[in-house]
C-alpha cells in the first residue's frame, strides 16, 4: 500500500510542475523566419511610425533645473567655501595644553 501511495505522490508532484513548463514554450521557435507582411501591416506601421515621430515633435524642450538656483547667489564665486581656511582641531590644542 505504502508504494501504492509514493507512486501516486510522484505523479502527483510531476503533474504539477508539467503544467507551468508547458506553458513556457513560446509558438515561434529559434531561427524559424517570420511571415511575410501584407501590404497593410507594411502600411500600418509606416502610419505608426509618423504619428510617433509627430509625437515627439509636440513635447517642448526642457530647460536645465537647478533646485538650488533659488537659495545660491549669482555674485558669490563658486570656490569661496574651498579657500577657507583649515580649522585646528581640537585634538591637539587639548595634546599641548596637558603636557
């Protein structure tokens, strides 16, 4: 009986995994060539292809963002900040005033 049982419980498992791997398989295979297209296929992507380029024509140019345009001055040069000078730390003015 128990044989019985594994037997059908494999099949079972098997049967379950056949399902989703038969549906993998696509109807074209590799290196099979297409169907030649009809003359009205060839003409509807020609009209497709237009109405895209037409598309692309509507959208304006962007112009450049700067989010922080607002808060930075035009006057200030933009490498002030890097010559400051250094900061001493505080490590090892604490160093000289133990000794």
């Amino acid at each position: 009986m128990q044989a019985v049982g594994k037997i059908l419980g494999a099949v079972a498992v098997i049967a379950l995994f056949a399902g989703p791997a038969a549906a993998q398989k696509g109807p074209a295979k590799y290196g099979e060539e297409d169907k030649p297209k009809t003359p009205a296929e060839i003409a509807a992507e020609k009209d497709a292809e237009r109405a895209y380029r037409r598309s692309l024509g509507n959208i304006p140019e962007q112009k450049s963002l700067d989010p922080w345009g607002t808060v930075r001055s035009d006057s200030a040069p933009p490498k002030a900040a890097a010559k400051a000078p250094p900061a001493k730390s505080k490590a090892k003015s604490a160093e000289g005033a133990a000794k």
